[in-house]
C-alpha cells in the first residue's frame, strides 16, 4: 500500500508560529489520527514546495477559472526558485492579465508552499472535517491550507 500525508501549512506562506503553537498542534493531529504512523512538524529557513503527489490535477486561475498549462507552470516552478529558495514572484497570468503568485493559483487537490508544517503519515482518518481544519487554525493562530498527499 502507498503512503499518504496530510500536511496541514500556513495560508500565508512564510508563517512560522511559535515552537509552543508548533507543538500542540502536533499534539491536536495525535489525538484526532491516533493510529497515524508518524507525525511530526518541520520547520526551515526557505520555502518549501508542499505537493499533493499523485493527487496532482488540474491547475487553474483564481481569477477567470482558466486552466493553467502544467509545461508553463513547470517554467514557472523553474525560474521561482532562487539560491534562497522560493521567491514566489507576483505573475501576470497569460489569460486574463490577473497577477498571482504559484502560492496563489487553484490547485485542483490542494498544495502550497511553506516554512513551516505539521504533517501526519498515514493518518487514515480520510479528510480532516470543519471543525478540525479550524482547531488547527485556533491553536497555530493563523490560516491554514491542508494538502493531502498521496505518494
Ligand atoms: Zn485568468
């Protein structure tokens, strides 16, 4: 069987709560995925690309709802990435002129881009419900966006 993950990220990419935040939060994932494998939080100095995996699909634009080309958003992905990381750059969107970030574009199955997450492997839980999605707003004080990654 495949592994699967679910990281839960800030909205704001960047965010780094505080070391007490960053753990209870782990400690919220242990007590709603008991029987996950593992879970841990990282965090780092650049920008991290948080992928869905296999549940890659559809890239489209916030803004007109145009699908995204996955070879220009490849190039995208390419030129982002500096000695530092990940600069995320504001991109004027060739359908509609509209400027977004690769943070910023609607990935069909969630990803993002992050210093700082708390994952769980394994969780088997399926998806993390409202209320749940909010706690780990509560505890870490910020947005978060969940990426379900299946390897
Ligand atoms: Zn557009």
């Amino acid at each position: 069987m495949s592994d699967h993950y679910i990281h839960i990220i800030p909205e704001e990419p960047g965010a780094v709560p505080d070391a007490d935040k960053r753990e209870a939060a782990a400690l919220y994932f242990r007590s709603i995925a008991p029987r996950s494998d593992t879970i841990s939080t990282w965090n780092k100095e650049s920008l991290e690309f948080i992928d869905c995996g296999a549940n890659f699909g559809r890239i489209t634009c916030p803004s007109c709802g145009a699908e995204f080309e996955v070879d220009l958003w490849n190039d995208w992905m390419d030129s982002d990435v500096s000695k530092a990381g990940f600069t995320l750059t504001r991109r004027a969107m060739p359908c509609c002129g509209a400027g977004f970030t690769l943070h910023d574009l609607a990935y069909e199955w969630p990803q993002g881009f992050a210093r700082f997450g708390v994952r769980a492997m394994n969780p088997n839980i399926g998806k993390l419900s409202v209320e749940q999605r909010a706690r780990f707003e509560s505890i870490l004080g910020c947005r978060v966006r969940v990426v379900y990654q299946h390897m």
